[in-house]
C-alpha cells in the first residue's frame, strides 16, 4: 500500500498496515473500514516490478 497510496496519505488517514495479513485498517465516521489485500495478486505485482 505504501506504494500505490504513498506513505503521507496513509499517515494522513491514519491507517494502520499489516503486511503479514495483507490488510489496511483506517478509521471512518462509522468505525473502521478494512481493505484486504490477495496474495497472487501481490506476489505477481511485485515480480512485475522487479522486471
């Protein structure tokens, strides 16, 4: 995430990053809102980035 949002919007949201869980957890007016990450999709990205 800190790739595709950048690092100061996260800070700015106030997002908390789990790498492990591949999961995002930000606060919202009504609680907390979460973005779940997929594995192959990460893995795929990340080699593509490498090339």
């Amino acid at each position: 995430y800190n790739v595709i949002v950048g690092r100061t919007a996260l800070t700015r949201v106030k997002a908390h990053l789990s790498p492990h869980m591949l999961l995002m957890k930000f606060p919202t007016p009504n609680g907390t809102g979460a973005v779940r990450g997929n594995q192959l999709s990460a893995r795929t990205c990340y080699t593509t980035a490498l090339k």
